[in-house]
C-alpha cells in the first residue's frame, strides 16, 4: 500500500492535550509517478493518509476515516518542501458506536509546513475493518 | 442502463493522473448537471490493504471522478485537460469500505461554478457490475461535498 513508504516520523511529542509528529516525505513514493508525470504533487488524500497514520500511533491501533465534517487544503504540499512538515492531533476519547463499527474517536488536526498551516481536518475515525 | 463513453486507457485523455495513482476507468454518458464514473477494484490498487479499499481511496477516486467531468467539459470547448486540485472536503461519510473485486460507482453533481472553483456533490455505490442504473435504487456507501480548484 502506497502510506508504507510514503512518509517517516522523525519525532514524537506533545503539547497539552496533542501530539505533533515531525514528518518527512519520501520523494521516492510510487505516488509522483502518477501525480503528476515530471511535476510532483503530493496528493490531498495523502496528506489526510498521514493524518490517519499519525493518529494510528497515537491510539496504538490502526484507525480508518469515517467522517470529515470539513478539511480544507491551504497550502499544496510537495516533495520539494519534504521537511519540517508538522503534524499536529488532537483525538478526543472514544465515542461508543454500535458493536458493528467498533471504537469511534473525533480528531482535530492539521498539517504545517513551517509556520504555514496548509491543512486543517476534524473528523472522526473508527478502528479498521478487517477481512470481510 | 447508461452508455459508457469512455473506459480505462481513454480515460487518460480526461484527467492528468497518471499510473499508479488512477482511480477511474469508466467514465459513462453524463447528463448534466450528472457525471457518472466507475472503478473497478483490483487486487495490485495501492489504496488496498488487505482486500479493503481506504477512505483515502474512496476520497481520491471522487476527487478524480470530478477532474474526469472537468476534462469532458473543457474537451467538448476544444481546450485543455487541466490539473485540478481538492480544496474543500465537506461532510464526508463512509458507510462502509468497498472491498477488492468490487465496482465502485460515483455520481458527480455540479452544485456551483465561480471562476475556477468549483463545487460538487459526490456520491459512491458498491454495485455488482458496470450499470449506474443499478446504483441510483441503492444507498451510497459513500458521499462527500467538495470543492476543486483548477490550476
């Protein structure tokens, strides 16, 4: 799948009740072959995958996008700019969903290059389903 | 039953994605304000894991079912296929995730045009082959608002 060497975590840590993860993007994903031929993008939903991952981590198991009441993309994010990317999570405890859905969390986050915030998300993310 | 107008490599001349990114290989007769578009989920997609389609897959994949009706449109004008980027995700739900071997079919509504902004109603259908027929009787598994900027 695309998100195992897409990015790494340089650095974990946290701020109140957040955590921010130090990324960097691998220039050499599969994904730039495709978005886009000779002008590397990286893309949106990508962007929303780290999210996901970093929020993964921060729970200890893996999660999965259910809603998003609002994202919006600020900044385009590319593998020129593949350091100091900041990605700041806030998940608030679990919401109890029905049995079916399992654990449901809320999250806030967003995605800065530098000072610039170039993502913003909130949402909710559900544990991942396994093999129907 | 609507006509499929495109499919798979012709999609190609639509959208500016290329491989292994490409999440559309149908694109059906539109009628407008509608744009109907498939995907037929296989096994190698690098938006699986482990025969499940992501969220970011789904997301994608109606991101590019847009940029597919943009292209159409701007083809019919004799202009440009030009890249087009997610501004806005609003209210996006996902009932469930569409599994490897599924077909995945989206129905694109043009709600606004301002300039180069653009905002859509997308909605997703499991459905067992190509036939968008098939997916307006049933319940979106997915459905989203979403804003595009065309560069």
């Amino acid at each position: 799948m695309w998100i195992d060497n897409y990015f790494t975590i340089n650095r974990k840590s946290g701020i109140e009740n957040a955590d921010i993860y130090d990324v960097e993007l691998n220039p050499d994903s599969e994904i730039y072959r495709g978005h886009f031929p000779g002008e590397p993008v990286s893309p949106g939903v990508c962007s929303i995958g780290m999210i996901v991952a970093c929020a993964s981590r921060s729970i200890g198991s893996p999660l999965e996008i259910r809603k998003i009441s609002r994202c919006r993309f600020l900044s385009v994010i590319s593998p020129q700019n593949r350091q100091d990317l900041r990605i700041r999570i806030e998940l608030t405890d679990a919401i109890l969903a029905d049995e079916k859905q399992g654990k449901m969390y809320q999250i806030e986050a967003s995605i800065k290059y530098k000072e610039l915030v170039c993502l913003s998300l909130k949402g909710e993310l559900a544990e991942r389903p396994g093999k129907a | 039953m609507r006509a499929i107008l495109l499919r798979e490599e012709q999609i190609k001349s639509l959208i500016c994605q290329r491989e292994p990114v490409i999440l559309i290989d149908t694109f059906f007769k539109p009628a407008d304000p509608e744009y109907y578009t498939g995907l037929k989920i296989l096994p190698g997609n690098i938006f699986c894991r482990e025969g499940i389609f992501s969220a970011e897959g789904v997301i994608e994949h109606m991101a590019q079912s847009s940029a597919a009706m943009l292209g159409y449109l701007a083809a019919g004008r004799n202009e440009q296929v030009k890249t087009s980027y997610i501004g806005e995700i609003r209210d996006f739900e996902l009932v469930d995730n569409p599994r490897t071997g599924d077909f995945l079919e989206t129905i694109i509504e043009i709600l606004s045009e301002v300039m180069d902004v653009i905002l859509v109603r997308a909605e997703s259908y499991v459905v067992s082959e190509p036939v968008v027929s098939e997916a307006v009787v049933s319940k979106p598994i997915a459905s989203c608002k979403m804003k595009l900027v065309i560069n």
